[in-house]
C-alpha cells in the first residue's frame, strides 16, 4: 500500500494530463488503469487510430482522383487492408508508448488494475488499498447502443467504433446508424476504401446540433463522395448471423418500414459515461439522470476528496475537453485557479474536407433573441484550397450585430481543424471579427479565407 497526494483513476486524456500537471505541480500523484496500454479511448481505439486510417484512406482518395489532374499518372495504389491496420497500430503504439515516457518522466506511478474506491481517501486494485488525500475520476466512456441490437466486436459483423477499427477484411456493405461524427468518420475510411455504405439517422439533419449551413454542404460532399444516406429513419433492430445482418428501421414521415442488407453495421449513436465496477454510488457520489458524475464547478463530486473530470461527466465527449479539466482540476488540488472556458471548445469532423465548430451557432443565437451578424467567404476565393481542388467548403463567422465581438464560427474545408484555434483565441480574449480582420495572414493560406469572412462582417470580403 502507498499515500499519495492524488490518486487518479484513468489513464484517458483526462486523466493521463491531470496526472502530468499534479506532478508538475509538485504532487505526489499515482493513475490507476485497467487497459494494457495508457492513453484511454482516446489513443487506443478512439481518435488516434480514427485519424490514422483518415489518413491513410485520404492519401488513396487523393491518388484515385486528383493525382491525374495534377499529371501524376500511373496505376492507384492498391489497399494491403493488414498493412494499413499494422500502421494504424503502429501510430497508436508510439503514442500510448509516449504517455508511458511521461509518466516516468514526472515519476507518476501507473497502477495496473481496475480501481474501486471503497470511501473517499481509498482506492483499491486488486487486493491492495491505497490511500490518496484526493481521487479523480476519469473513468471515460463506452459507445451506447439502441434497444434491440447486440454489438459482438469479435464476430465482427454488428459492431461499434471499437471493432470497425479492427474488421478482419473490407467490407462490400457497410451500413452505418448515426450520422455523428464517429460514424461519419469511419463511414468515410470505409467509403474510400470502396465498401458501399448507407448511413441511417433519426434526426432530418447530419451532425445533430451543427450549423445547419454546414450541415447541409457536408451531406453534399459526403454525398459525392459516395456515402448514401436515409434521413428521419428509425432504426427498429438489426439481426444478424455469421456474415451478413439485415437493419430494419421505420420512416418517420410516412411511418414505412424498411430493411436494408449489410455485410457489416457499425453502431455509432453516440457513448456513456463509464463508472462501472467503481462503486461510487456506494461511497455517496451523486449521479445526474444520464448516468454521468454529478460535479460542481471545481470538478468536485458531493463527496469530499473526490473529484471528476472528462467523458465520465457532463459536456462534450471530446479529448480536448478532458484534457483542459484535467489541467484546471489539478490546478484546483494544488490550491491553485483551475479553469475552463466551455464556451470556447472546438469540435472538428475530421473527414475531407474537415469540420471546425466553436462557439454558439446562428440558430441558438437567434433563437436567444441576440442581434448578430454573419460573415460568411468560400473557399472558392482561397487561391491555395483551389490548388488542392478543395473550393466546396466555406468560413462563416457569428459577431454581435452591435460590438463585432464574435460569438461563433463554422469552417468546412482544408484543414479546419487547425484554422478554427485562431477563432478561439480571438473569442478567449473577447476578440471582434475587426481584430481578425486587421490581422496579417499569410498568401496562399487557407487561412486567408477566415480574415475574408472577418472582412466580410466589416466593410466587405476582397475576393468574394
Ligand atoms: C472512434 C472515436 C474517435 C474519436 N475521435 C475523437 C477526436 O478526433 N477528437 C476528440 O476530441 N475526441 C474524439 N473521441 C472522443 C475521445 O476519445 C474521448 O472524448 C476521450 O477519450 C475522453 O477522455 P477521458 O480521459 O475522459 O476518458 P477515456 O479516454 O475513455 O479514458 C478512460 C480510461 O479509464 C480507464 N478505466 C475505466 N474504469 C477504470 C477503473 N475502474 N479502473 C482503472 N481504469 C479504468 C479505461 O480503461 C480508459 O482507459 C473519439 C472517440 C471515439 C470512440
């Protein structure tokens, strides 16, 4: 048995960074994971394998159909499908292996194990109890499925975002139910991989809860680049044998059934929070409806000593989320500020091309009654998207009609992960679309085509 000053249950994005930051603050702090490898969902089986076969399949897209416009001519390259996977988990291997690095870097103890905590103070792995002045949850979250549908990631014929990362072959049908963004990512790989796939959604709009503009451009280009999909459908089951499965579901306009033929369905409408087997509810810790870790502003649970941060409670299932919580609950334990500004978290869609969100949409602000202005420029006035044959997607940029300050934006096209962080740094310090404006970008940049639609919110975009 040892004493920490933190013991932290987890080794997810959430967890594995608050570890990093206690230690550098100067606490003597221990993580308790169950999994072989440290790096949660995240690193193992969520967004690093994801974009690593994003990866891969984009660079196939890319010589399929662009390399012979730009006279790079010659056969495709033709898809080793195990190779493609020994390099996805190669990718995640140097990664988990680099959180391993860090731990002994920072002299953080990995307990190997499934932890419980028997009373604030006591976390027990195994038969040992080890005793911490403060315990973190970062227990992550596992996908959810629908009534009616058994997930068997080994069979491999319905399974979740887990197993559609390790199908033993590429599938000819694929058909996919959710059109968030994990099944539109992986629908993707598969599609550029020549796998026919459908995608089935309740809702009448792609990316629940998005910029309808965007939602709308999105369908379109996922569209052309052959997914299918059925919208106000649902699901009602799915039944399977050893190699195909046939997905009923039910159209909400005309209430007419319908089953559609796959050799695989994955399973993406959406994750839980995960406390299995932790045995909080027993210790006093309070739950909110959805099954999530009940917290105040500080992280802190209604038990003292125990705290929770990332999947496991309420906000958006995003790494980056976990990670700024970890951050800021380590800063709180340490005595210090910890802080996270929730109005500013990006979500991206990492397909081709990409999706970048932050902030409040048009709708929600309307619907709040806010006065707001819209800037909006395509990036078929950015030189260098049109170069990359990527001129489809568009920035659009949300001010207050009266201050200019910007309250949201919305990038479809190259590269809109990295570009939306210059949205979010402008928003963190209470930035004006003429602060953004002013700003000198670099030509060619894809960047250009947000200070255009900046522009676009003042005296008028260059080359709109
Ligand atoms: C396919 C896919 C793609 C994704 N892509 C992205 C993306 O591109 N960007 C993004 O921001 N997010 C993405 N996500 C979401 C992201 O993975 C999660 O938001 C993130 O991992 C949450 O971090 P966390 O630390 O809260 O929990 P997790 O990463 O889930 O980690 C929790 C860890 O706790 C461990 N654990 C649980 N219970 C115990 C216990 N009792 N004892 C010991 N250990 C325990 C688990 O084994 C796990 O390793 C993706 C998810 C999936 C599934």
């Amino acid at each position: 048995m040892a004493s920490y000053d933190v013991i932290i249950i987890g080794a997810g994005p959430g967890g594995y960074v608050s570890a990093i930051r206690c230690a550098q603050l100067g606490l003597k702090t221990a993580v308790v994971e169950g999994r072989e490898t440290l790096g949660g969902t995240c690193l193992n089986v969520g967004c690093i394998p994801s974009k690593a076969l994003l990866n891969a399949t984009h660079h196939l897209h890319e010589a399929e159909h662009n390399f012979a416009k730009m006279g790079l001519k010659g056969k495709s390259p033709s898809v080793d499908w195990n190779q493609m996977k020994a390099y996805k988990d190669d990718v995640v291997g140097q990664n988990t292996g680099g959180i391993e690095f860090l731990f002994k870097k920072n002299k953080i103890d990995w307990i190997k194990g499934w932890a419980s905590v028997p009373a604030a103070g006591k976390v027990k792995v195994g038969d040992e109890v080890h005793e911490a002045k403060n315990i973190v949850v970062a227990t992550g979250s596992v996908p959810s499925s629908l009534p009616g549908i058994t997930v068997d990631n080994d069979a491999g014929v319905v399974v979740d975002s887990t197993g559609a990362l390790e199908l033993p072959k590429v599938p000819k049908k694929m058909t996919v139910i959710g059109a968030g963004v994990i099944g539109l990512e992986l629908g993707s790989v598969y599609a550029r991989l020549g796998t026919e796939v459908t995608v089935v959604e309740y809702m009448d709009a792609i990316t629940p809860g998005m910029d309808a503009d965007v939602q709308r451009t999105f369908k379109k280009l996922l569209e052309k680049q052959g997914l299918q999909f059925i919208m106000g459908a649902a699901v009602q089951g799915v039944e399977a044998n050893k190699t195909k499965a046939k997905v009923s579901y039910k159209l909400k306009k005309d209430e007419s059934e319908h089953v559609l033929d796959a050799d695989v369905v994955l399973v993406a409408t959406g994750r839980k929070a995960f406390t299995d087997g932790l045995g909080l509810a027993e210790a006093g810790v309070e739950f909110t409806e959805r099954g999530q870790v009940k917290t105040d502003a500080h992280w802190a649970t209604n038990v003292s000593g125990i705290y929770a941060i990332g999947d496991a409670i309420v906000g958006p299932m995003l790494a980056h989320k976990a990670e700024d919580e970890g951050m800021a609950v380590a800063e709180v334990l340490a005595g210090k500020h910890g802080h996270v500004n929730y109005d500013v978290i990006p979500g991206v869609i990492y397909t081709s091309p990409e999706v970048a969100t932050v902030g409040k949409t048009e709708a929600a602000l309307k619907a709040e009654g806010r006065k707001i202005k819209v800037g909006k420029f395509s990036f078929m006035g950015n030189a260098r998207a049109k170069a990359v044959f990527q001129g489809d997607g568009f920035v659009k940029l949300i001010a207050d009609a009266d201050t200019d300050r910007l309250l949201g934006a919305a990038i479809i096209g190259p590269s809109a992960g990295d570009m939306i962080h210059e949205i979010c740094v402008a928003m963190e310090y209470g930035g004006s679309a003429q602060d953004v404006a002013m700003t000198c970008h670099a030509h060619p940049t894809y960047s250009e085509a947000v200070r255009e639609a900046a522009l676009a919110l003042g005296d008028g975009a260059i080359h709109a």
